[in-house]
C-alpha cells in the first residue's frame, strides 16, 4: 500500500508547544514532574517534520505523541496526590536485555508466571491511573477491554498472531512508558529518524530512569512485587540503569545475530509502513544493522567495566530447545528458587502459546540489501567472545 493509497499528504507539521496544549486539555492537568521531556520531543519533531506524511498516519503519530504527554501527566498528578509512594523502594529488580529480536519476550512471559515477581502488563502499561491493587491485575475493567479489543483484531486479522504476541495480561516492554521521556526507539521506529536516533544514542538517559522508577512506584502502589522487566534496549544504557537500581539483577539474551537482525529489519518494515505508508528497505538494513551491532558493543563494553558475572546469559537456541530446563538453569544463575507453582505456571504458559501457533513469521537479509557474508565484520567481536548457535 502506498501513502497515496492511503491519503493526500498533510502540509502542517506537529508541533510540541500545540501537543502538550492538546494534552493539558484533555486531562484537565498543567504540571509535569519536570521538563526532561522536551528536548526528546522538540529533536523528534525536527526530525520527523523533514517529511510528507499521509494525513491519517500523521494524526495516528500526533495521537501517540499526545498520549504519553496525557500518560505523564495522569502519572505526575497522581503521585502528587500521594507522594509517599516515592518513598518506597523498587527492590532487586529483573532486566532482561540483548540486541533487538533475541527471544526477551518469550523469557519475561515466563518470568511472568512466577508469582514472586512483579511484571509491568501490557493493559496497566496503556491506563496506568488508577493503578491496579494485586487482586485486579489480570480482572481490572480497563484489562478486559484490552482483552476483548485484541481478540477483535485477531479475528479481523489472523495474520496478526504472527507479529502480535503479547495479551493485555502479558508482560510488555519498559519503552512503552520510558516513551513518556520522549527517549527510545519506539520513536525512532516510525520512519527515517536518523537525526533522533543518533540524538537519542549520544544522549544521557538519566531523567529517562528516573521517570522509569517513578512510573514502577505508581504501578507498584497497591500491586507490589519484586520488578521483572524487559527492554532489549537496555543494554545500550546499562550504567545509567544500574545508577538508578543499583542492586538490578541483568539478563543477556543471546541469538545468533544474523537472523535477530533480519527480524528486527521485518518489525520495523511493519511500524514504518503503519506511520509513513512505505518501507525503505535499503535503510532499513543500514539502521538495523547498526542497532545491532551498537546494541551487542555497547553490552560488551558494559561487561568490561562492571565484571563478568554481573550479567547472566541466557542463550535463544536453549530456550527453544527446552524452555524450561533453560528456566532452571536461569534461577540457578541468579540464584532464585525455582518453586512448583511457578514451574507449573510456566508450563501452562508454554502449553498455551506453542511456537507457531498463529503462523510463522518470515524474513530474509536479502529483502533489505543484507547478507551474512556482508555483516559477519560487525558481528565479529561478538561472535568470538559468545558461542551462540547458528540458526541458518
């Protein structure tokens, strides 16, 4: 589908000083926590503003834009109301990290089942106000609706089971509410960013972390727990995560970066299509490439300097070999216990979602001017530090 297929092109860039109105009004609120915010937003709209957009997509993006403004400011106004939620630590929690496309879902839902852990769900990620108490976590109002407004689009578009697996009452990514800080790559992946992603890389992510923690006390205000969390794009900012959790607990997710890269270069063909309306291929091998390696380097780096055995590794091919034997020897690794209830949980889990049960997601370098014989340079100091299975 071209974007001529889908509307005339808008002429009227977005603009941050309107968005930020545009949320105020709808919630009624006027104070952010602070203005950390902004420069992510005004370097994203400069970026994003260089092009035509299709005049739905342009208004698909000024809707998400203006839902985090609304998000931070729901979160900041309730925490005001009860500011002795700040005071409450966020203790040992779980990161779960690794170059983009390397199996972090499939682990954190299973951590998920755990209920010694707490996980960030898809539903309270989207309407964090009020925040759920324990007992409404997979029952809250706002959780069913989620529920019934996936399985609608399923049955409207089966085909989506491929790429969408995650469920209201799932576990999602740390990005959907670090976005509330106009810092991630949730943002850079709605088209050709390159001035955003660069920024974002070379910038320092502290009041992203910041607002991360104070986003996990509100959601942790009648729902406690001990944090499991999953972002791959952790890895890139491990020090300024650890200043913030100084006593996190960090999960490696390895894969055979060939084939995490031509995935990652498919996903991302997806979210440009559904905000520019086309698919530049050639950049997107050029940009996933360079995430690739940049995310693999900068672990690496990050390794170095804090010890080897401050990050635990967990490897794809084991975890598809024998999930759960992979499970075992992750708790042994943090030195958790693996009880019968959360084991069985897990199996349950996996029972429930087998491989390929909506289909199989298919994805090749070559769509994107990739091949392993070009990338095998980037991927070399990887490659010879981890002994990770080839997948093809």
């Amino acid at each position: 589908m071209s974007a001529k297929d889908i509307g005339e092109n808008a002429v009227t860039p977005l603009h941050a000083d309107a968005l930020i109105e545009q949320a105020m009004t709808t919630t009624g609120l006027e104070r952010f926590d602070s203005d950390s915010y902004r420069e992510g937003l005004d370097v994203l709209l400069a970026d994003y503003n260089q092009y035509d957009h299709p005049a739905p997509l342009l208004e698909r993006m000024r809707g998400g834009l203006v839902q985090s403004l609304v998000d931070r400011l729901k979160t900041t106004d309730y925490l005001a109301g009860r500011p002795d939620l700040l005071d409450r630590p966020v203790e040992r929690p779980l990161f779960v990290f690794g170059m983009p496309r390397t199996g972090t879902t499939l682990l954190s839902n299973l951590l998920a089942c755990d209920p010694a852990r707490r996980s960030a769900l898809t539903w309270e990620i989207e309407r964090p106000v009020p925040p759920p108490t324990t007992a409404t976590l997979k029952t809250d109002p706002r959780a069913i609706a989620k529920l019934a407004q996936e399985k609608a689009m399923l049955a409207a578009r089966p085909e989506m089971g491929k790429y969408y697996r995650n469920s209201a009452i799932y576990p999602n990514e740390c990005m959907f509410f670090m976005i509330h800080d106009f810092k991630g790559l949730a943002l850079e992946s709605r088209g050709k960013l390159k001035n955003y992603r660069d920024w974002l890389f070379a910038t320092d992510m502290t009041s992203a972390y910041t607002y991360h923690k104070r986003f996990l006390q509100l959601l942790q205000a009648d729902a406690p727990g001990t944090w499991n969390l999953k972002m791959p794009s952790h890895g890139l900012w491990l020090e300024t995560l650890l200043a913030t959790y100084p006593d996190a607990r960090l999960v490696w997710a390895h894969r055979d970066p060939f084939t995490a890269t031509s995935s990652f270069c498919s996903i991302l063909s997806m979210a440009h299509m559904g905000y520019t309306g086309t698919i530049d291929h050639e950049w997107l091998g050029e940009d996933c490439s360079y995430q690739a390696r940049l995310h693999l380097d900068r672990i690496m780096d990050s390794r170095e300097a804090l010890g080897h055995d401050r990050i635990v590794d967990v490897h794809y091919a084991d975890i598809m070999a024998d999930p759960m034997r992979a499970v075992r020897r992750l708790y042994a690794d943090l030195g958790d216990t693996l009880t019968p209830q959360a084991e069985a949980a897990m199996q349950a889990w996996l029972d429930e979602n087998p491989q390929g049960k909506f289909g199989k997601h298919e994805y090749a370098l070559a769509q994107y001017g990739l091949s392993v014989e070009a990338l095998t340079p980037q991927f070399e100091r990887y490659l010879s530090a981890y002994d990770v299975a080839r997948e093809g």
